[in-house]
C-alpha cells in the first residue's frame, strides 16, 4: 500500500503558520503536516530539536522558508537517518554576512532602544519580500503585518539572532542523497536567485524552481506555483521510500 510521507514545514523571519496555509490544499488528504515555530529559540540548533520532537518516529521530509530554511538544514545536521526529503525556500546555505549581521543588529537594538517599533520594521520590510506587481495588495501586506504581530518583538529578536549565528550548511548539501526542492521567486532580494542556483548545483537529487512574478514571499505570492512545485517534490519523496 502507498505510505505518503509526513512533512514538517517551517515560517520564515516574522512569520507563522500562516506563510505555508496556501499550499495545505494541494499536499492531499492523509499526509501528516507539521508546521514547527521558529520564533522561540535564538538559535537554529534547538528550534530544529524541538521540531524533530514534534515528528513521528519514521522519516518524514522537511521544508524551510526562509529563515525556515537555516532551521531545516540543521534538522538535516540532527537527524540524517530521519530525513526523506529537503526543500529549501527562498533561502540560502551560507553564512551572514558581516554587513548582514550588523544590519540584524540595528535593527533589533533600535525596536530594543524605542527608536523603531515591529510594526515599522515590518512595514518597511514590504517593498523588500514582495515584488512590485504586489505592493497594492492590501490582502497580502495586512497578512504579513498580522503575521509579524503574532511573532512579536521577543520573537523577531530571537530570529534575527538565530540567523546571524547560523553555520555555512554547503557542505552538508554535498552529502544530501534525497530528493530535494531548491526554490526561489525571481526578483526575491531578500535571498537572491544566486543563493538558490548554488545550493541547487550542490545537491545530487535537487530541482530548481524559479517562480516568476514573485519576490522573497512566494508561497503568498504565487501559491499555485509554489503548491505545484512543492507537491511534485513530495511526489518524488514518496516514490522513492516506496521502492
């Protein structure tokens, strides 16, 4: 009998639950979905613990957003033996940056300090994660300023100190022999198109999607893109633990 496989999926910076809802329809009934936090820990090490905690026994298959994509990738440093597939979202294997780093740093002491609330970080985040055809959907912006809410300020801190410690992951993609997703919106600036052609070229068993018409936010911005993407990985997953 055909066993699909349980998936964890993992938010990005200033996102919950809510960045992976689109694409739930598409994933078919009877898979076990897990959508793990990743505003919890200041760090990528425990907030993967606690998400493969969260799993069942048997392999499953990760995919990250984002931030939730460094969180992944130490799910895949933690527990190698339970890992049946990788897919990495609008993301990067590297490390920060020092520019990067220092840019996180301001802006978590200046929400610290006063000098700036979440809700103007967000809100300036806007021109930045969706592409320009997306700036008028009041829709999609109310979704990401209520999604940053709900992580709150303690939240984007520990993220944001999460990311600028992450390790270099590129040569853990060399090791990887499972099914892989690289994907990637094709004027994202927040993890650019490059970062997603490296990993892609690192992976023995990895696909490059490039989505159009989409910046950084590609599962909100073209969800039926991403969803088609997603579930033709899955698809491969579930293949390949059936032979």
């Amino acid at each position: 009998m055909n066993q699909t496989t349980s998936l964890l999926l993992l938010p990005g910076l200033m996102n919950d639950e809510r960045v992976w809802s689109p694409l739930l329809p598409a994933l078919g009934a009877g898979r076990h979905v897990h959508i793990a936090p990743t505003h919890l820990h200041g760090n990528v090490e425990d907030s993967a613990r606690e998400a493969i905690a969260a799993m069942p026994s048997r392999q499953f298959a990760v995919a990250g957003f984002s931030l939730g994509g460094y969180v992944a990738l130490e799910v895949c440093r933690q527990a190698p033996e339970r890992i049946a597939g990788l897919g990495l979202l609008n993301t990067g294997a590297r490390t920060d940056a020092e520019k990067a780093k220092q840019a996180r740093t301001r802006m978590v002491q200046a929400m610290g300090s006063g000098a700036a609330t979440l809700n103007q970080i967000a809100a300036g985040f806007a021109a930045r994660v969706v592409h320009e055809s997306h700036l008028n959907d009041s829709k999609l912006l109310a979704l990401l300023a209520d999604m940053a809410k709900t992580v709150g300020g303690e939240g984007f801190a520990k993220q944001q100190r999460a990311a600028m410690n992450r390790i270099d992951s590129r040569g853990l993609l060399k090791k990887l022999q499972v099914p892989a997703l690289v994907l990637c919106g094709r004027e994202d600036q927040v993890a650019p198109l490059a970062l997603s052609e490296e990993m892609a070229n690192l992976l023995c068993d990895g696909e490059l999607v490039i989505v159009e018409t989409a910046g950084h936010m590609t599962t909100l911005e073209q969800p039926g893109a991403v969803a088609a993407a997603v579930v033709r990985w899955l698809n491969r997953v579930d293949g390949k633990r059936q032979r």
